[in-house]
C-alpha cells in the first residue's frame, strides 16, 4: 500500500531492526520502545486493521500466536512473560494502519 510505513519495511524501502520472518509475518524491533523488550508482528499483507480481516485471511492468522511464542523464546523473555497488545482504531489509540500485534516483555508490566 503506497505511502504505509510497514509495506515500505517490507518492501525493503525502509530500514528496520528485523529479527524474524516467514510466509506471513516479520517481526521488528519497535523505534519507540515502550519496554525493554518490544516487537511488532506485522503481516506481510496490507490489512489495515482487525476490522479489515476477511475470511480468506484465516491462514495468515492461524499462525499469529506460533509467531508470537517462537519470538519470545527467541528474545529469551518466554519465562518471564509477555503482553501481546493489537490496537484497531482511534480510541485504541492505532497510528500505523497496517495489522501489526505489539509483544512487550523485559521488565514488570504496568496492569491493564
Ligand atoms: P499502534 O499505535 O499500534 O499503531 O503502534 C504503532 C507502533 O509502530 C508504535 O509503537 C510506533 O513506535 C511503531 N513504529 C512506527 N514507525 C515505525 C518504524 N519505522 N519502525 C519501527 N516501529 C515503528
Ligand atoms: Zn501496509
């Protein structure tokens, strides 16, 4: 999607921290890091949020939660535990319309 910061990391048009990929998703590095620890899990399709998720996308998302446990062992913060967090829309406070899943971990959580 032109002009979407996310297609542009995956397309290669922007740098980025990345630190996995496959089929469906990449996950980065957060450039505002709100914890220690900080990742997007960003589908390599542009859907601009939940509310845009259509049936034919199930196959993308069967795996979200795979990506999220194999990230997290990866960034060793599996034990201690970790926060996945999607925003849709403005009062959820979405800036980036591109699917993306927060994982936040490295230190105490401030509660919900
Ligand atoms: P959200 O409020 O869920 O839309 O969050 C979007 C997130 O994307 C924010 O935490 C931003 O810091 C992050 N972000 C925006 N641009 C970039 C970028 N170029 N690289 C990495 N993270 C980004
Ligand atoms: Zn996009």
């Amino acid at each position: 999607m032109k002009g979407c910061v996310f297609c542009k990391i995956i397309n290669g048009d922007l740098p980025s921290d990345k630190i996995y990929e496959d089929d469906s998703f990449i996950v980065i590095r957060d450039i505002n890091p709100v914890y220690r620890t900080h990742l997007l899990i960003i589908t390599k399709k542009h859907i601009s949020s939940v509310n845009e998720i259509e049936d034919p996308d199930r196959d993308i998302f069967s795996t979200v939660f795979l990506v999220a446990k194999k990230v997290a062992a990866k960034e060793g913060v599996e034990v201690n535990g970790y926060r996945l967090t999607v925003n849709c829309g403005k009062d959820a406070g979405q800036i980036v319309s591109h699917f993306h899943m927060h994982l936040l971990a490295g230190e105490p959580l401030r509660n919900l």
